[in-house]
C-alpha cells in the first residue's frame, strides 16, 4: 500500500515540473526555474508548524512568470511545480539534515555540507527567514521518496534538455533563474543589487559570456554584481563545465523590483520588468553564439 507522502505526490504533484518549449526556433539556451513551484501538498501541510504565507517566504515567487516570454523566443524553460520547502533541486540528491530524521541517515548522505548546516538540504529544515518547518521528526522514507519522484526527474529533463542544446548546436548555456531578498537579512537596511549572476567565480561559464550577461542588465538600466553573495548552487556548480562546452549561470532577481516581500503579491512593476527580461533574452540569443565562436577562433 502507498504511503501517504506518496499519494500526495501522484496526485497533488504529476506532473511534478512543467517543460515549456519556445514558439520558434530552438537556441542553444535552457532557463531553468527550480524555486517557483507553488503547489503546496496537504499532506506536507499536515506535518508543518507554519501556514502557507510563511512556508511561501522561501519560494521565488513569479520567477517563472518572469522569465517565460523571453524564454519562448528561443529557449526552452523547466520549472518545478513543487516548493522549495518541500524539496529542493539546487541541492545534492542526498544532502541531508540529520536532525529531520527519527533514523540516523546512512553513511552515502552528505550530511556536512554547509547547506545542511544552515537547515537547508535537499529536504529544508527552516525556511528563509530561520523559522522550523516541522513539527516533529520526518520518516527517511518520505524523504527518499521525495527525491526518488521529484528530484531524481527533475534532474533527468534537465540533463536531457542540456544534452539536446549541445547536441543541435555544438554548445549549451542553463540559465538558472530566481530571486533574492531585497536586503541583506544579516544586516538590515543594506540594499543587494539588482541582479546577481553567479558563474562559481568563473568556473562555470566561459567570462566572456557573463560579462556580456552583466552588460545586458546594465544596457538596461539595472545594477548587476557578479557572484556576491551568491556565485550558483547544485546546478550551477554540477551542470557548468564550459571546458567541454556546457556554460551555467545563476541569475538572482531583487524582488523588491516586481513584488511587496511581506504581501508577496505582484507589483505593478512587474510587467516592465518581464519587458526587460525579454529584450534581455533576445540579446542573448542574438548574441551569444558570435560570442563564443570568437572565444573558439582565438583559441
């Protein structure tokens, strides 16, 4: 008989992402949005201290919506369906807390990695602003099972949609989108840019790429910094190896630029800014392969 995390992800969660392919031709761009999932399970819900509003706190609301008209001039966009809270994608597969689990985890987890130590693994101790998410301990079942459904096929559509760029074009470019706190939480009153790109300082996307990503923004009128205070997770990290022609970057999106943090709701900005980020688009698929080929012609 299926556990109830199980049926509550067959039926409140397939499909658990949605693949949204261009309506022209393809690019060699994949845009990826692995925190906007908004479907909350009940059964989730059951076993968390906090109500929706705060478990939203941690999702990158709207990023999606955001990125999806200029991602359909050309690119592919995978979005996940289910939030951050319930299972995070831009984590290892195993990278678990071992004060979630009544069973002590086995020896193949990564249960010391600095994300775990913050309380946010692939399955989230807190949410962003420190609060616990449970009320009690999780089955490591339930959470094996999260990533056996959930983030096992996430990962899978990814690589292939990666693997199908380079394949067609001799190259790819991930794009991994989301949103940041319009202060820093550490230190109130601090403003954070714009946007942030992270390419893992220059490890996971050719520099010449990201810094025709960074002029872009600025062309537009936007303050853009480079990997501070965020230089890309797990996707980042896993998928970037421009050596063999695969660049990634990880692009943080202030949401005070299109939302209210305490309502969460939409701000009439928003739509000047998904403006933007399809003149952004198309400037980056116009003018990334000529990037690149010149990279290869001086090399």
């Amino acid at each position: 008989m299926a556990s109830a995390e199980e049926l509550s992800i067959r039926e409140e969660l397939t499909p658990p992402f949605e693949v949204r392919e261009p309506l022209g031709d393809l690019t060699p761009f994949v845009f990826c949005s692995p925190h906007s999932g908004r479907i909350y399970p009940r059964h989730f819900l059951s076993l968390s201290r906090l109500g929706a509003t705060a478990l939203r706190r941690s999702e990158d609301c709207y990023v999606d919506e955001l990125f999806i008209r200029g991602a359909s001039r050309g690119a592919t966009l995978l979005s996940a369906r289910f939030p951050r809270a319930y299972l995070d994608v831009n984590r290892e597969p195993f990278e678990l807390d071992p004060e979630l689990f009544v069973e002590p985890l086995p020896d193949w987890a990564n249960a010391r990695s600095v994300r775990v130590a913050g309380g946010l693994g692939t399955i989230a101790r807190i949410v962003s602003d420190g609060e616990e998410i449970y009320d009690g301990p999780l089955s490591l079942a339930d959470a094996l099972l999260r990533i056996e459904l959930l983030h096992k096929p996430f990962h899978a559509v990814l690589r292939g949609l990666i693997e199908r760029a380079q394949r067609n074009f001799g190259f790819a470019v991930l794009i991994d989108c989301h949103s940041m706190p319009s202060a820093h939480m550490a230190h109130a009153g601090v403003q954070r840019p714009d946007f942030v790109i992270g390419d893992r300082f220059g490890t996971s996307c050719d520099v010449r790429l990201t810094k025709l990503i960074r002029s872009s923004l600025t062309e537009l009128g936007y303050e853009a910094q480079l990997n501070r205070p965020y230089a890309g997770g797990y996707i980042t990290e896993h998928y970037g190896r421009p050596h063999r022609g695969v660049h990634a970057v990880q692009l943080e999106i202030n949401r005070g630029l299109y939302m209210n943090e305490r309502t969460l709701e939409k701000t009439p900005r928003f739509l000047s800014l998904e403006r933007d980020l399809l003149r952004f688009s198309r400037q980056l698929f116009a003018d990334a392969p000529v990037t690149l080929e010149r990279r290869s012609a001086a090399e």
